[in-house]
C-alpha cells in the first residue's frame, strides 16, 4: 500500500522559509520576556483527560484529541463510551498545563512565578483556511501576586515584544471581569442575565449602540434596562478619567478596587512604554474564557481588524488542583497570526555572517576533497555558513536557487 | 472531583534551570548546523495511521500512541479492533515524517536537501527512569545526494557540535550494512540467517569474541561458519587501514563501493575534524533499524558508556512515497542523554548582560509606581534584565532566591 504524503488533516508542515521566521519570533519572544525576568517551563504535550475535561476550557474541551487507552487498559468489548477508551488527550491550550505544573512544583519555585511558555496545541476544529489543528500558543503567566505588578509587567513586557517585531500603532484594550458585571447588576439585569448580555455586548464593535439595543430588547429585556445599560457606555474617551467618568455614573455600584487597579495599570504602562501603540479602557471588552476573574486585556491592529493578543486575571484556576486559591494573570499572543502577518509583509530577517557555497563534480578526484572539508571547516569556524554540496547537472537552476537563499559566493569543484 | 497534579504516567514538566539548559543547546544545534548549511523543517505531531504501521519503525510501531476517531467517523458499536477506532496517531521519530514532508514538497525544496528538524517523540513504553514518553529528537538528514559528501558533512557537524557543548575524546564508529552483510555471506552464513547473527554481533562490545562463537555454536551455527566469520574480524586497528585488510582477506566478496566509500569518508573527517575525537571502522557496529541500506554510524563516549548519536543511510524510505527511491543519508543526536549530562556536571550557561531585581512593598504608594516602571523599561532597554516583582514577607528567603538565580543587584521600593 502507498503511504500517505499529504500531512493529516488540519495541520501542515513547515518550510524552511516560514521555519526561519518562526524561529526569528521565537528568539526575539526569548529575548524580550527573559530581559522582564520571565523565565520558560514545558510541559507534556498530553494530559489527564480529566484535567482537560473540568469545564473551564468551555468550548475548547469538545475538541479534544483523545489518546487511546493502550495494553490491558484498553477493554474494547465492555467500552460503553468514548471516556471508557481514553485516559489521556492532547492539550487545547498552554494554561490549564500550566496551573496544574504550578500546582506540582510550587514549593521549588519562586513567589511570584513568572512564567514563559511556547508550544503546540490541538483543537480538533472544522479545517478552514488559516486555521490549523495543531498551532502554536505562546503565554507569560504571572503566578503568586495579587497586586496590579503582574498586568502592568505582563502588558508592558507584551507591547515591548510587539513593538520589536515592528507591529506599530496598535491599541491595547483594558478592562475588569467585575466592572463588566458591575454595569449589567446596577443597570437592572439580574445576575443571571449577564452571560447572554455580555454576548450581545460584545458585539458592539461591529453593530454599534443600536444594533446592541435592537438585539437586548429582542432577547426580552426592559427599554429601561437597555436604556440604562447603553447610557453607562457614553462618552467614553478611554483614558483614565472615563473609567473616573463611570465611577461617578455608577457610585458604590462599580467596585472601587477594580477602578482603582485599572488606573494604576494604565498610569504605569503609559508612563514606561517605549513602542507606539495606545492603552484604553474598553467597557465592551467582555472575552470568552470563563475562568476569568479581574482584569482583561487585549491587543488590537486596526490594520488587521482582529485581536492579535489577549489576557487576564484568573485567581480560581490553581485552587481547583490545591483546594487554595492562588492569584494568576497570564497574557498570550497570537503565535500564528503574528507568522501570517510577517509572512505577508515578506519580512526579512537580519542575516549574520557570509554564506558560501561550494559545488563538488561528481568526477571530483577523491584524493581532493580532505583538502576542500578542511577549508570548509576553517571558514565555518570563523563564523561563516558554508554549505558543501553535490554539483547537480542543472547547474544555473542550482545556482538561482542558491542565490535566492542568500550563498553570495558559489565555488565549483572540478 | 479534585484535578491531577502529576503529569500523565511517563512524561515529565521540565522546570526553568533544565529548560534553560535545553534553550542553550537548542541554540547550538541552530547555530552549528545552519553554518553547514541544513535549514530547520517541521511537521505536525500526528502522523497517519497508516504511515506510522508501515513497517519500518521495528518495535517502535508497537509503542504507538493512536488517536481516537472523531465525530461521526467513530462507529464505537461496529468497531471490532483498535485500528477501527484510530486514523492518526503520535509520532514515534522524525524519520518517517521527514520522508513524508520531502516526498510532498520535493518540488518546492533544493536538491540535495539539508534537513534539521528538532521536536518531540512519543512512545508508550513501559515507564523507567530516564526513559520518558514524550522525548525530544534533534536529527539532521541530507536527501538527494547519493555521494559520501553526505556522509562526511553529517559526520562533520554532528562531532562539531558535541565539541562545541565540551565534549571530549569520543569516537565516531563507523561501518557499512553491505560490509556487515558480505561478511556474513562469504562466511558461509545464508541470507536469511543474517539477522539472528548480527543480533549476537552486535554483544561483541560486552562478551568478546569467545562469548559471541559460543552463541553462534548454540544458535546450531557450524564451528567453520563461526571460525571463518571472526577471523575477519581479527587485526582490526579500526583505521583506514583495516578497511584495505578485510578488503584483501574477503577479495571480491566485499562490495569495492562499500570500501571505497568508507575509506573517502575517514579520510575527509580526519582531515577537516577540529574536535579531539577519532573515527573508527568498526565491522561489529550493527544499528537496529531495518531501513538503513548503506553507511551506518554511532557516537561514543567512554565516560558514559553507551552511544550519544547514531545515523546512517536509508535509501529506500522515500521511494515508499513515491514509487521512485532517493537517496537520503541522516544523524540523530540523543538530545535527552546530552541534557542529562550536562545536567549532572552543574553545566554553567554564559551570563549575558547584568540581572537586576526591583521588589516592591505592597504599601507602596501607587503614585510612584510609574516612575520605577519608567526606570526598569530604561535598564531593560539597554539590555539589562529587570525583574519588577512583589516583595515577600520574608525577604531574606526571596533574596536568597534571586541570588541563586544570578540576580547580583536587588533593590526595594518602599
């Protein structure tokens, strides 16, 4: 039988072009989070399928690869269902690995945790165009601090990254789980009610105050608490005093601590940071992630209309493993699109040192070629990429592909 | 339900000063092998079922951690065996897929190909220390070429590398499966016995020659069988040399390429080598895999008793693809066994730039918050790593930390 050359479905191989960027971001992602004191954990590529099924990965946990049980664990006769067949599946994202490797290894770690973590995941997703079942997660997680130290290192570390890659102009977008919840109480919704409010909500950028409007009073909420609601949004500048504006609006509705935090953040992040991009306090931010408990945030490119990094608080996730809670913040980016991006823009990357060809004839004497290593090995010492090939009898088409990968010098070898 | 804390059964997390170490060598290998020209490839953790049960990967194939079937492909009540319930499972090495990726991109890649490709393996073996599931393999191949260039550039950057992380006085053992086979052949033994004789071959290392003629007896081998097989392998000093003598003892019962090949490629690493290693023929050097048709070889260091790389020829794997065979020639570095080692010699990585730590108090008055923040970003910027952080309770331990951890200068915000 002939085996298979295409790679599985929804996922793709990598070539050296792409390779050699995603390398270059990787590097720079090091270089950058290791300079804010960040430092990088792995951990297995598969986990616990009851750890991945603990309902705090929402829809993500019905896209689980699952593993096969194996030896005399498997039982295929008496297996009922799926969960009869599987002990362990593949990880859908890089935080629930991590809270369960921080709850492992606390005591050998330092408090705070700063923590860098990049590798793949898998989502078992439709195929569809740029989006992949196996793809690249890239967090920093703050674990241990309480205080508003851990967002403005994770978002001034983030931006910096950012801005080092070249990304300009881009807006990051601020907010708290508990101001979001805060304005749907005090506007008359019950508690209940938020999750498919916030829905809606999030929809505001897209469909503006009236298309939100329409859509609450269809899903039966009063004009009164649709009325209410929209007004706490006016007039919103983004900066510090509109989230003053909302403490004023809101009174003892809007919790003071969650304000005061989002100020101190955006004071510190506006005052340190070097790239060109904007903070703004964005009520509408609602992101999906249920385990969620403080801050949000999220980076935007207008040039690219999509979020290309995101983030919060999450202070319940390691209790769930320890039975303690363990205040947690963590900021991922986009990994992937970023690639896309420079992949579009034909990045190039800084190149180091000469690169030298050498061509060998077939018919070379091979009494010679000692001779020819031994000049390739001196020049490689000295830093310089020399690559010894075969001469192939195409030689012009060898030799444009050569230069198109940057070998300025070709020698030939008869 | 409480969640689980320890990493599935087998697998390991790596924390940051093994993690550290893995960045460093990581670093090395891109570094060494880029100046030899081999590009960095990737393909996804899933392979095909279907390629991974294709009868090249030997025992491995049992150890294969299959993935279950999805959505509606899953018939859990029609499924009589395992391979009705699993169309992809995780890769057991890099070999397969690489031979994947080349037979699908061939058109799009520079002949002949240098491949580098670093990612982990999976294998479910029975759990026991140092041998993990998920492991990481770190290969180098060189498709397209049918010359010994391949051989002597593999050869060339693996031992340049091993120099490079201080490794000292190894030897590169090196033979060829058609010697290994002729041998066995003008010995008396027949074609189909060859196997179960290099399997008692290969224990030369550890029973000598009389332990390897007693089995051979017992495994119903003739006295002159055996007699003539090990007096080919007497007065071997493992040089050039004694290529030339088997080829004079065995006349035209030994492949004149297969010689020929052996001595162009010591020749050439002895005389381009900078590190302190010797290459040596070794006729007892078997390997395992059933896919290599030509030149094999094995790293060894004395110190550690037991091989730090292996590699060698597989002519036949691509053709398995396509219908058409291309030369392919690889050498696999045991990346986990190098951790190891220099994990157990305390291996010390380079500092670069100074470490500087900013703790500050939680009665910190916010308002002073941005400018430390200012600061740090003005320090990080020049290259410093400045790890802003919250000062603990109890100082003298946090302090303690950060010194282990090569932060030299602290400094407190009160």
């Amino acid at each position: 039988m002939a085996l298979i050359k295409k790679p599985v479905t929804g996922m793709k191989d990598v070539l050296p072009r792409e390779m050699e960027i995603r390398n270059f971001v990787m590097g720079k992602v090091r270089e950058t989070y290791s300079r804010f004191g960040f430092t990088e954990i792995e951990t297995p590529h598969l986990e616990h399928i009851a750890n991945l099924c603990s309902n705090q990965g929402g829809e993500n946990e019905k896209l689980i690869f699952r593993i096969l049980k194996r030896g005399e664990k498997l039982k295929l006769e008496e297996a009922k269902e799926v969960s009869d067949l599987s002990d362990e599946g593949l990880r859908y994202d890089l935080t629930l690995p991590l809270t369960r490797f921080y709850s492992n290894h606390m005591n050998d770690l330092p408090s705070p945790f700063k923590a860098l973590q990049m590798g793949s995941v898998f989502r078992a997703d439709r195929p569809q165009k740029g989006r992949f079942r196996e793809f690249m997660q890239c967090d920093i997680d703050i674990l241990g601090d309480a205080t508003s130290l851990a967002e403005i290192e994770l978002i001034l570390a983030t931006t910096t990254l950012l801005s080092s890659l070249s990304f300009k102009d881009f807006t990051v977008r601020i907010s708290d789980r508990r101001i979001l919840k805060a304005m749907a109480l005090c506007s008359g919704f019950a508690e209940e009610d938020c999750d498919r409010v916030f829905i809606i909500l999030d929809k505001m950028d897209k469909i503006g105050p009236d298309g939100v409007k329409k859509e609450l009073l269809e899903a039966g909420y009063s004009e009164e608490q649709t009325d209410n609601y929209l007004s706490l949004f006016q007039g919103d500048s983004g900066d510090t005093d509109s989230v003053r504006a909302l403490k004023e609006r809101m009174g003892d509705g809007l919790p003071e601590e969650a304000a005061d935090s989002l100020i101190r953040i955006m004071d510190s992040v506006n005052a340190a940071k070097s790239g060109d991009f904007k903070v703004r306090f964005d009520p509408t931010l609602v992101r999906g992630m249920s385990y969620y408990t403080g801050t949000i945030f999220e980076i935007e490119i207008a040039e690219f209309g999509s979020s290309i990094a995101g983030g919060g608080r999450y202070d319940g996730m390691v209790g769930r493993f320890t039975g303690r809670d363990v205040p947690a913040c963590g900021f991922s980016i986009g990994f992937e699109r970023i690639i896309t991006i420079l992949l579009d823009r034909d990045f190039q990357i800084p190149e180091e040192g000469e690169k030298i060809a050498f061509l060998i004839d077939k018919k070379l004497d091979p009494a010679k070629l000692p001779e020819i290593m031994k000049e390739a090995a001196s020049l490689r010492a000295g830093g310089q990429t020399v690559l010894v090939t075969q001469m192939m009898k195409n030689k012009r088409f060898q030799k444009d592909g050569l230069e198109k990968s940057g070998y300025k010098e070709i020698r030939d070898f008869y």
